[in-house]
C-alpha cells in the first residue's frame, strides 16, 4: 500500500504551497497507468492526516484516462480498460503514450481564499 507514503509527499508540497493557511481540498490528476488506486489514497490522507494541520481536508481525484498515439500511422486511441498495446488500424507496437502518465497536484482550495 504506497498510497500511505504518497499522501506524505502530498502532505509536503501541500503544506509548503498554502503557507499556513487552512486547507480544505486538494486536487490531484492520476493517470489510468500510474498503479494508484484512488479510493485507497483518500483513504490513506484521512489516516495520515488525522491529529495534523491537515485534518478535514480531502483529495478530489481527476481520472485520467490513458490514450496512446501511434508512431507508424499516427492513430491516436483511449487504451480502456482492458489495456491493448497494439494500434487497431496497422497492428503496429510503436506506441507513444499521450496521457495517462500523471499524478499531479493540479490545484488547491484554501479557506478564506
């Protein structure tokens, strides 16, 4: 379960970014091919959080799906959920990943703010 010492990293920048005032939610992207499970990670945050400068405040996750383009024929697909390196117009293997890569604090919402 590294989704605990994830929310230590997070816990980190987080603090550093709002300067002392209160946090109320923390917006997070992660990407379909990173091996975060999200509800474990808001889970792990009321954990790591409880008894700090943090506690109340959650994790808003935005879930991004993973698309990959194709470097012989330049199809561009979303990779589902049943993953398919394969392009489906040539067969080819020589995939480049678009998006889906991610895990980002993309924003923060502080009280009084």
């Amino acid at each position: 379960m590294h989704e605990l010492s994830l929310c230590g990293a997070i816990a980190d920048v987080v603090t550093r970014h709002a300067e002392g005032r209160a946090v109320q939610t923390i917006h997070i992207s992660i990407g379909q091919l990173r091996q975060i499970v999200p509800d474990t990670l808001v889970y792990c945050w009321s954990l790591f959080t409880a008894d700090t400068s943090l506690a109340g405040s959650r994790i808003d996750v935005e879930h991004v799906p993973a698309r990959l383009a194709c470097r012989a024929c330049g199809e561009r697909q979303e990779l589902g959920a049943t993953p398919v390196f394969a392009c489906p117009s040539c067969a080819g293997v020589d995939l480049e990943v678009v998006t889906g890569e991610e895990f980002l604090i993309t924003s923060l919402d502080l009280a009084g703010a």
